[in-house]
C-alpha cells in the first residue's frame, strides 16, 4: 500500500476547467423571453386587426 500525498500532481492527472457565464446566459433567456412575447402579443394584435377587417381593402 503506497502512500499518496494530497498536494502533489500524478503526471497521468487530467484536469478540465469549466467557465460558466451566467451574464451570457441571462442575456440570451431575456431575448428569448422578450421575443417569444413579442410573438405571441403581434400575432394576437394581427388576429384582431383581421377580425374587426382594418385590414381588409376599402374599394
């Protein structure tokens, strides 16, 4: 049974860092946010425009 010490490396050791940027991520979940209502308030406003005929041609 070897002993091992916590504060040395083996040199097999693989190491991976990970960055997380949570201002990226909430930047982009805001957009999406923003544009999903967008979508469904215009599509509902385009809906309504149909059903009173505003745009309907006045011939």
């Amino acid at each position: 049974m070897s002993k091992t010490d916590c504060c040395t490396t083996d040199k097999n050791a693989t190491s991976v860092t990970v960055n997380v940027d949570v201002t990226k991520i909430v930047k982009y979940v805001c957009m999406t946010g923003v544009m999903i209502v967008g979508i469904i308030f215009g599509t509902k406003c385009f809906q309504k425009m149909i059903t009173e005929g505003l745009l309907m041609d006045k011939e």
